[in-house]
C-alpha cells in the first residue's frame, strides 16, 4: 500500500496518522487528484464506491471491512509517551468536567485510596 492510500483511508475514517482515535466517519469524496488513488483503492477491496449525485458530483466512497484492517495493519506504531504526556491525554477526555488541577487531585485521591485496599 503507498503512503497516500494509506492516508486516504485514515483521512476517511477520522483516524489520526498512526490509526489512533475513534473511526467516527467512514467517507471520502475524492478531488481530481485523489480520484485515481481512490480507484485503486476500490479495486484492492479497501473502499467501495457510491453514486454521485447532483448534490456531490465527485468519486464518492467508503472504507469496507477490509480497509479498516488494513489501516490497522500498515500505520504506523504511536511514538512512545512520558508519563506527562500520557496523563495530559487522560485529562484531554474529561477537560469539559474539571481543570487540569482538580484532576490532579482527583487521581492522587484515587491512588491513596486504591493504597488503603
């Protein structure tokens, strides 16, 4: 797989470029240069093709089954963390509930409890 059919298909899924996060889409509408691309992905089974419409009168396509374990097969492995980075990107999930400061308390409370089991 070339690079840029791998980064169509993450492109497609909403991952980011080591196939990390939630695949919470699953389409592509393909501009003039990525359209041969596209086409070849579909041949290789990766992506499925879609009617164009009036609407979106471009390649329109989506990633099947097989792409979706391709992408997890062919990124490449995340750049190991520190321990500051990891606990940053655990805050990142609940930011909107509480600064990054009362997080900090919350999981020194929660070590000292898991302490006193």
């Amino acid at each position: 797989m070339t690079e840029r059919q791998l980064e169509i298909l993450q492109h497609s899924l909403g991952v980011d470029q080591h196939g990390q996060g939630k695949m919470y889409r699953n389409h592509f509408c393909a501009g003039a240069d990525d359209e041969p691309v596209c086409r070849e992905l579909v041949a290789l089974g990766y992506m499925r093709q879609h009617a164009t419409t009036d609407w979106l009168p471009y390649f329109n396509c989506s990633v099947t089954d097989a792409g979706k374990q391709a992408v997890r097969d062919q990124s490449p492995p995340p750049p190991k963390l520190t321990r500051s980075q990891k606990r940053y990107r655990d805050w990142l999930e609940v930011a909107d509930l509480m600064s990054f400061r009362d997080y900090m308390r919350y999981e020194q409370e929660k070590k000292r409890e898991e302490c006193w089991r």
